[in-house]
C-alpha cells in the first residue's frame, strides 16, 4: 500500500491501522483496560478498600477454572479473602492514574522550559540545559526510591498511607521532566528558524503568542510520541516502588503492591496474586510501548518516507 | 609534554569536582540525620527520664548549634565515622560494607552476561539489519524493556525453582570467608544462588545495550575508513570487529557510566526479589526499621560510589578517545 501525502482524513486512520496491525490490537486493549477502569465500581463484584466487606473464610481461594474455587470469585482471592478481580480493577486504575499524573506534571515542567531554552537560546537555555543535564544524571528510579524512603523513614508508615497518591505523582513527575524539555527544546531550535516565526514577528506578534500559537502546535507530534512512552515509565516507576513497599499502601493496592502482598503467598501455591495482576502489568506496559513504538514511526518523516 | 600538563589539570579539576559532590551529600545526610533522627534514641531507647536525656543532649554537643554540630559530623565523616546504626548496634559503615561483596558479585555476574549478550547480539543485528535474527533479537528487548525486573524475578523463579527444581530461589548459598570479603564465587552452591538473580537483573540492562551497541555499530559502519577497508579486501568479519567495533565502543564506556545510578535502582529491586544479602536490601531494612543513621550511611556510601564511576568513567573516555578535548582546562 501507498503510505503517502494522499492519506486525509479517516483515510490516515484507515493506513496507520493497516500497516500495523500490533498498534491497533495495542490500542483496543488499553482502550479496553481503560474503559474497565474507569467503570470499576460499576464492573467491581466487591469494594476492595472495604476491609469489613471481606471475609477470612474466603482466603486464598484459586481462580475459577481451578479445582476448590468458588465462583463468587472470578480470579480467586488473596490472603485477606479479598476478590482478587475487584482488587485489580481498582489497583490498574491507581496505576494508569499515578502514571498519567506524573506524566502530566512531566509535561506541565518541560514543555515550557522546553519552548524556552529553544526559542530565546542564550542564558536560558544554558540554564536548562544544564538543569536537565544534572537532574538526568542522577537515576530517576533511585531518587524517587530515596525520597519515598525518606518520607516513609520520617513519618512513619501511617502518613505515607494517606499521602501515597500525591507523594508518588510528585516524585515521579519531577525526576523525569526532563526528558520533555530536550524534545522541546530541540524542536523549538527547528521551528523557529522557519520563516512563518519570522513573518510573525514582523506583523508585531509578541514572543509569547509566537511560541503558545504557532511553535507549540507544530512540534506536538514528537512531544505525543515521548509521553507515551513516559507513561509506560511512570507506571513502571510507580508499580517498582509499590514492590518495595514504598508505594501504594496494602489497603489501597495498586499493582506493583499486589504483586508484592503475593509474593509471600507463592511458595504456598496460590499463584494466582502475584501473576495474575503481574500479567495485566506487562500487558499494559507492552500495550504502551508497542504503540508509542508505531506513533514515532509513522509521525516521524525521516522513517515515513522508506 | 604540554598535553601532559592539561591531562594533569583535567584529572585535578575533575576530582576537585567529585570532593565538592561528595561534600554535597554529606551536607544533605546532616539534613535528614537532625531533622528525621533522634540521636538520643541510637543510644538509649526511648525509656529514659527527661532530665537524663537532656544532660546526655549536652554532653554528646547535640544542643550545641547546628553549624558546629555539622562541622563535627564532617569531621568525623573524614575518618570514616557516621553514627551507630539503631538495628545492629554497631558502627554505621562496617555494617553497610559488610554487604558490599554480595551486591558487588550480583553485579558482575549481570555485567558478565550483558557485556557476552550485548557485543554479539548488537553487531550481528547491525551488520545483517534486515535479517531475521536482528528482528528477533530487537523485539525479544522490546519486551525485556517492557517486563518489570521484579516480574522476571518471579517468574524466573516460578519457572526454575518451584517448577522445575533446578536453582535455588533465594539468599548466597554457602559462602566462603576470604578474610575481608566474602565470597560465593567460589563455591558450587554459591554459584548455583547466583544464576537466577544475575540473570533477572540482566534482563533489564541487556535490551538497552543492545540497541546502544546495535545504533553505535550501524554510525560507524556508514564511515568511510570502513569502505576504505572493505575496498582494499579485508574480511568482513576483520572489518566489522577490528575497525568498526572498537570504534563504537567509545561511546559506550560513556553511556554504560551513567547507568550506574539506574543499576543500583535495579539491584535493590534484584535483591528484595531474590532476598540477596546485599546492601540494598539492608536499605530497605532499615527504612521500615526507621533506622535513620543506617539510611543515612546507605545514602553517603551509594554516593561515593556513584562520583567514582562516574570520575572514573570520564577518566576512561579521556585515555581511549585521543579526539575528547580538554576544553574547559584552561
């Protein structure tokens, strides 16, 4: 088929699916897992938050298609007797929304400093260049590992509990911002040597209505492309602190802290809560890659003209 | 002789640099020790009467101010002193290095296994780009970029110990007492505790530096000395390895030195999994233990160990690549 300048409208819907069939089944899972989540009271059989709506008796019961299970529970139970379906509706839906909050704060820092650095060169620039350059060299797993260890060290597991959602969104979108600002910056030094940035100027458009309405919308593919993959990074993040008990608390799983609570249970034989939601990770994280992999392909023109 | 004494200054400005960090997380592990920690607590428990802590406060200098209190702790710091940690009764930086030959060995044993994946795997999907293998091999690091480490770990563990009963899923094994350092290399056992971990925490560098060795690769092939090279009847083999890759190498003696961080991140996680005996397992002890001097001690150590790599590694790319200028020397 002809990839080209033909493609308008649906029609570049139409090509994109085409040539890549992986994306597209990409896209309808998370669409799915997204939808899932985003209706989990609805779909959820039980409140997982709810400690008194589980029921000892009902620990470590295997998945429906296995021997001993009881079918009021679709994928078994965990070692509280939670419904282990309900808990990873409600731990995916704290793991896309931690995920995609920091991305955001990501974006909200390094777009801007981005746009900046690229657009007025000089000082600022150097002043985030070097900014991004140290904040990169230091890892951003480690340090947000540190920080939340810190805030876990000083004030105690009870207040982490209650802070977990913001506190980790926070230190996940601060350590990464940078990746944001580098995209930017080395788009804007593009696009502002273009001539309509000139024809700008000269009918008198200040700076900033420049790079707000004319710079900005044109280098938003490269910048889709990157939060993409960002966002598979922060879930990532956010599922590895929640491993080491440094994350979501275990009466508010996501599920990196459903993975870990089933660790222990493993060697016991109930499988089940730690590669159940250890799957629906790494088909989301997957899912994200996959099509943040075919969105760089198809909107970068380098590789579309091959 | 003149590039010898800009090599000199280089070297002297670049560990003058790597003290003024060092003195940068000192200063930041005073922070957190006054403000998280109670030093009285290290000492005594917390069942004492008030008036006895307060006379203990004055004779430790803990009601003295904070900038005397710092200076005293850098200079201790200097040799080599920094608290008692709360858990262990004992000092600070002999129980962390104490767990430094474990995480020491997981890491060599996963740096062996990149660096005997990544130089083949990325020069074979390089040279033959469009083969079948180079496809292979790019979407097996899709998915290894896209698996947790802490999920590899499991299921490596699900797969070879409770399911096939081949490898030991946790802790060193038998080790062997070399005085200082204690090793599990030497032992069948040791050796057999080590696979599983090495391996998971591979699994995550391995993928990223395979396209690093692949996209290095594929530069040096589009130069002209390897026309030159082919042209006047070299072997392909004697090209791509003799001349192309030692040349791609540079960049990634860089590159490889800023993952030091990212790799201590991916050991800790290695270690809880595998319940290694290593320091960052020890971290994470005393983190829900609230040892603060032990965290502390943690943090200082990881960081000194982060400016010598990284020292070393600019060091390393300044002795094998003659075209870095010492710009900045002046």
């Amino acid at each position: 088929m002809s990839a080209g300048a033909s493609q308008t409208g649906t029609n570049v819907l139409a090509g994109f699916a085409a040539a890549r069939p992986g994306a597209v089944f990409a896209a309808l899972l998370l669409g799915l897992v997204a939808l899932a989540c985003l209706f989990a009271p609805l779909i959820a059989p039980q409140d997982p938050f709810d400690l008194s709506s589980f029921d000892l008796l009902d620990a470590e019961l295997p998945p429906v298609w296995q021997e001993g299970s009881d079918a009021r529970f679709l994928l078994g139970t965990d070692a509280q007797g939670r419904d282990l379906f309900s808990a990873i509706l409600y731990g995916t839906r704290i793991s896309l929304l931690v995920g995609m909050l920091a991305v955001l704060i990501q974006a909200a820092i390094g777009v801007p400093s981005g746009l900046l650095a690229g657009y007025f060169g000089g000082r600022v620039d150097s002043l985030v260049t070097r900014a991004a350059d140290i904040q990169l060299s230091l890892s951003t797993l480690m340090m947000a590992i540190i920080v939340m260890a810190l805030f876990r060290a000083g004030l105690g597991g009870e207040a982490l509990n209650r802070f977990a959602v913001p506190l980790l969104v926070l230190v996940i979108g601060l350590a990464e911002w940078p990746v944001f600002a580098r995209t930017a910056r080395a788009s804007t030094l593009v696009e502002a040597a273009k001539d309509y940035v000139r024809a700008g100027r000269a009918v008198g458009s200040s700076d900033l209505a420049i790079v707000r309405r004319h710079i900005l919308p044109n280098i938003l593919s490269p910048l889709v492309v990157v939060a993409t993959t960002q966002v598979a990074g922060a879930i990532m993040a956010e599922a590895a602190l929640s491993f080491l008990g440094l994350g979501m608390p275990v009466t508010k799983p996501s599920l990196g802290t459903l993975i870990r609570s089933g660790y222990d249970l493993m060697f016991a034989g109930a499988w089940w809560v730690t590669v159940l939601p250890g799957l629906v990770l790494i088909g989301v994280l997957i899912s994200v890659n996959v099509l943040g992999d075919a969105l760089r392909d198809w909107l970068d023109p380098r590789r579309r003209v091959r | 002789m003149k590039a010898f004494a800009e090599g000199a200054v280089f070297i002297a400005r670049r560990l003058a640099q790597a003290l003024l960090v060092m003195l940068a997380i000192l200063v930041i592990a005073f922070a957190v020790r006054t403000s998280l920690g109670d030093p009285l607590r290290e000492i005594m428990g917390q069942a004492v009467p008030e008036s006895e802590r307060a006379q203990l406060r004055h004779e430790l200098g803990l009601d003295a101010p904070w900038p005397v209190q710092l200076a005293r702790y850098l200079g201790r710091a200097a040799t080599g002193d920094l608290g008692t940690s709360i858990i262990y009764k004992r000092p600070t930086v002999a129980v962390v290095l104490a767990k430094f030959p474990a995480s020491f060995e997981l890491v060599l044993g996963a740096s062996l296994i990149v660096l005997l994946l990544s130089v083949p795997g990325g020069v074979y999907s390089a040279v033959r780009p469009r083969g079948l293998g180079a496809k292979l091999i790019l979407s097996v690091s899709v998915l290894g970029i896209s698996v947790p480490v802490f999920l590899t770990g499991i299921f490596l563990i699900t797969v070879f110990s409770v399911w096939l009963g081949w490898l030991p899923a946790f802790g060193r094994g038998e080790t062997l007492d070399l005085g200082v350092w204690q090793t599990g290399l030497l032992t069948l056992d040791g050796l057999k505790h080590l696979i599983l971990p090495a391996v998971t925490l591979s699994s995550i560098m391995l993928p990223l530096f395979i396209r690093l060795v692949r996209g290095a690769m594929l530069d040096e092939l589009g130069h002209d000395y390897v026309r030159t090279a082919h042209a006047k009847g070299a072997s392909p083999p004697r090209v791509w390895i003799v001349h192309a890759l030692r040349n791609a190498l540079l960049p990634l003696v860089a590159v490889g030195g800023l993952q030091v961080g990212t790799l201590i991140a991916y050991t800790l996680l290695t270690e809880t999994v595998f319940q290694w005996p290593g320091m960052g397992f020890l971290f994470l002890e005393a983190v829900t233990r609230s040892d603060i001097p032990l965290i502390t001690t943690y943090l200082v150590l990881v960081g000194l160990l982060f400016v010598i790599t990284n020292t070393i590694v600019d060091l390393l790319s300044l002795m094998l690549d003659p075209r870095i200028s010492l710009e900045g020397t002046r």
